[in-house]
C-alpha cells in the first residue's frame, strides 16, 4: 500500500468555511490568471472553470445536471480535438 494504517486514519477537519462568493469568484479569477501566463492552456482550463461556475451558482440546475453526466463525453472529445489540432510536429 502507499500509506500505512496509520496515515489512512487520520480524521481532516476543515479550517473554514468558503463562502460562496469565494466559490464564484475562484474560476473567474483563475481563467484570467491563466489566460494572460498561458494563453494555450486557456481552452482547457476555460472548461474545467465554467463548469466549476455552472455548478456553484445554482442558477441553471438542470443544466448542470446535463453537464455532469452526458454532455462530458462529448466536451471531452472536442476538448482533445481542439487541443490536438494545435500541436504542432517539429
């Protein structure tokens, strides 16, 4: 095993609560900073923050919902698309 017994039953405790402003502001924040340091991973990043988005406020559940179970597969397959057709072979 890679932790021992010991490791694995050590208890977490969170040591604040975040609040929701804090969970919406964080993928609007993180894309820009990535955007303007690493403009080529901005596609793929862009991704993981607007579901992060969708998800955290509440607004369109259902969408949400689509998102997380069937509409995946399909991004992730245009994603590595999108990312594949940008590399470039030397």
């Amino acid at each position: 095993a890679l932790t021992s017994e010991k490791e694995r039953k050590i208890r977490m405790v969170q040591l604040r609560t975040v609040s929701k402003r804090e969970k919406i502001l964080f993928p609007v924040v993180l894309l820009l900073l990535v955007a303007l340091l690493l403009p080529d991973a901005a596609p793929l990043l862009g991704m993981f923050c607007f579901g992060n988005l969708m998800r955290e406020s509440g607004v369109v559940e259902r969408l949400s919902d689509t998102v997380q179970n069937g509409l995946i597969n399909i991004v992730t397959i245009f994603l590595g698309l999108s990312v594949g057709a940008k590399l470039v072979a030397d």
